[in-house]
C-alpha cells in the first residue's frame, strides 16, 4: 500500500498527482491513496489542481486520515522508520514533493484544463497564438517575499531575467514577451523588454489564468517555482525553448530538484 500527500502550492500538487498516478498504474504496489495535507494545502491557496484541470478526484477515506496522522505521530518519534521514510522504495507514506521528471513524463496526457471564458483570457490567448514567436516571462514574488522564503528560496533577480531576454532575441529577433506576475507593478520598474505585454486578468479569473496562456507560448524564461516550471513543462511545440535560474535556492543546504530536461538552459 502507497500513500501519497497532496500538499503546497499548484505546482507541487501537479508533481504529487503524477507521483500519485504512477504509482497507481504499479500493481505491485497494491492500493494507493491520495492524501489531503489540509494544514498545508491552506498555506497555498488551498487544492487547486481539480479546479485548474479535468481529472477525477480519488475519496478519502477516514481511516486514511487516521493512518497519515498515525505514521506522522511515529515519525516523530522515530520508531517504524520504514512506514515513513519516502527514501526506500517499499515505504508507505510518501510526503516529499516528488520533484523528479522520473515522475512526470505522462503529465501531457494527464492535465488538460478546464474551460476558461474569460474575454480577458481568450483576448491573450488569440494574440499569443497570432504571434510569430510568444516568449513567456514568469516573475515570481508574493509569497517568496516571506522572510523565510528569502532566506530558503529567495528571488530571481532582474539580472537574470535581462540576461534571460537578450539571450532570446539573438536567437529569435521576432520573439514577442508576454509577462506574467504576481507583482505587475514592481515588474514594470524592473524587468523590461521592448514592446513586452504585461498581462492582467480580470478579478473573477482563476488563479491558473497565467500558466494556461504560458502553455501557449513557444519559450519561457521561468522563475525559481514549480509554477513557473509547469508553465514550460506543459507547452506543446516543437521549437520549444526554456530558461531557468541555476540558482534554484537561496539556501545552499537545499537541493535543486532534478526536473529539467538537458535541452533547457540555465543561466
């Protein structure tokens, strides 16, 4: 039996879905179940992936729960190591992130978004797909503005990005860069591109307006976020071109995730 928590933000919660859903497709691991963390689902915006995407919701079950909480309590007390330690294959609960491309590779077949009919939206989304050469910059701060996110994650900084922009315009004089951030204002001061789109949504929109329109785009130049990073994972073309920070985290004790196909750059 395998337990998988769901938990973090949007993007985490994609890389739990397929670790949840590879796993299923395993025989040899008998049931697996899909774990609500509700404490640290509120932290981001609470579950999100079923109203971004069209999957089915698996049900939990209360002796579920009771388990999760049963292993939690012994990991603290660090008897039964094998029940929690998501190292070892033959563990139970399973409680990283599963940040791995190991976990990933059917994720196109997997997330196909719900309708979006925001005018908004489809206004983006038609002149992204007009556009010669849509270059998607995602600039990522809110919540990373946090003291202790500083300190363990910290943020891209405008000199990366401009590097990021120049490096594209040598490849693709007709790129065209759509922006998007949770911090439009700031954004405008610092990051900037010629003839650059900063994009805005209207209030109703949900929160996965941006990395639906940066699925469309041919390049992105992703920030130090599983959002980002799914933004680029998920877009479908051929030319398909991704810059990412090599700087992944602030905290040098933390390891960058190995998530990145060897195509993409880091800078």
């Amino acid at each position: 039996m395998k337990i998988v928590c769901l938990k973090g933000g949007l993007g985490n919660q994609m890389f739990e879905y397929c670790r949840y859903r590879l796993l299923s497709e395993n025989q040899r691991n008998g049931n697996v179940y899909l774990f609500r963390d509700i404490r640290r689902l509120k932290q981001h915006n609470h579950l999100s992936i079923f109203d971004c995407f069209d999957l089915p919701v698996p049900k939990q079950a209360m002796w579920i729960s009771w388990l999760v909480y049963g292993m939690k309590a012994l990991r603290e007390l660090h008897f039964f190591s094998r029940l929690y330690d998501d190292e070892r294959d033959d563990c139970t609960l399973i409680d990283d992130y599963s940040q791995d491309k190991r976990f990933i590779q059917n994720a196109k077949e997997l997330f196909h978004f719900k309708t979006i009919s925001s005018e908004q939206t489809q206004k983006y989304l038609s002149e992204i797909q007009s556009s010669a050469f849509p270059v998607a910059i995602h600039i990522r701060r809110g919540d990373y503005l946090n003291p202790i996110n500083m300190k363990n994650i910290g943020l891209c900084s405008p000199e990366y990005y401009q590097q990021a922009i120049s490096l594209i315009k040598k490849r693709y004089p007709a790129a065209q860069f759509y922006i998007f951030s949770d911090d439009l204002e700031w954004t405008k001061k610092h990051i900037l591109a010629e003839s650059a789109i900063y994009v805005h949504h209207e209030e109703s929109d949900p929160d996965y307006v941006d990395l639906y329109l940066m699925t469309h785009c041919k390049a992105h130049i992703i920030a130090n976020s599983t959002f980002s990073f799914w933004g680029s994972w998920l877009a479908d073309h051929q030319e398909h071109l991704c810059i990412y920070p090599c700087k992944w985290y602030q905290n040098p004790n933390w390891v960058t995730p190995d998530i990145f196909p060897e195509h993409w750059i880091s800078i």
